[in-house]
C-alpha cells in the first residue's frame, strides 16, 4: 500500500478470513483517507459466459442472494467510516471482481480474505484469493 492510495475495494463472502479483510480494509481507508467500497458476490457459473452478470430481479428470493444482502447491509450500517459504495453481483466473483469492479472504480488495492467460506483449507491460497492476486491491474492485500 502506497501513501497515493486513494480507492479500496474489500471483498466478502460471509467468513471469517473476509470478516478479517474487511476491518483491515477499514483501517487502512481511514489511514489513508481512501474511498472505501465493499463487494459481495453470490456465485453462479451458469450465466452467460460474455459478462457473468444478472440483473437482481431474477434473484430477489434466493436465500443466499437475501443472505448475501443483509450482510452487505449490516457492514454498510455499523462501521463508522464512511463506505462509499456497494455492490451485491451474482455470477464469477474473478470475473466481476477482476474486469469489472477494481478496473471501473479505478481501485488501487483490492484486500480480499485468504480462503473463502466454500474453500478448503488444504490449498496454500484459495482459488479465488490466487486468481486476483495475478490478474487484477492493483495491489492485492491477502488477509488470513
């Protein structure tokens, strides 16, 4: 992380490692007086392969979509730093994250946890967390 730090993009996924991430992304925001945004990305490699992305509506019912949701909502309404955005995507968390998230916001460090809540804890660096580190055009803070 770079004094020049001015955007951050945290993404979650309910665990504890991302739990860990996104108080570490706050710190962070705060000593640098950096635009925070949060992320919450609902797997599903079902949709169309061009841009991974569905509109909410189709969704709206999904447990894990609601769960997804509220969590974002409750990260949104307890930190005292001020969030400056969220986004709650359905689709390939690499893909939505990589392409579309960290290269439109302009994000200069991307803090993401090690393993997600579906990983498992065998591999030295979850799928995903491995993904990012090597294709996103900005810092990657990995936290266990």
């Amino acid at each position: 992380m770079t004094p020049h730090t001015k955007n951050i993009l945290v993404a979650i996924d309910g665990s504890q490692n991302s739990n860990r991430a996104f108080n570490q992304a706050v710190q962070l925001a705060q000593r640098c007086n950096a635009n925070l945004y949060l992320t919450r990305v609902v797997e599903d490699y079902y949709l169309n392969e061009d841009d991974g992305i569905l509109q909410m509506v189709n969704y709206e019912d999904d447990p894990e979509v609601v769960a997804a949701r509220d969590d974002l909502n409750q990260k949104f309404m307890m930190t005292v730093y001020p969030i400056t955005d969220t986004f709650l995507r359905i689709g390939d968390p690499k893909k939505i994250i990589a392409d579309y998230l960290v290269r439109g916001l302009k994000i200069d460090l991307l803090v993401i946890g090690k393993f997600g809540k579906n990983n498992n804890r065998r591999t030295s660096l979850g799928k995903i967390a491995r993904f990012l580190k090597t294709n996103v055009s900005c810092q990657v803070l990995i936290v266990e």
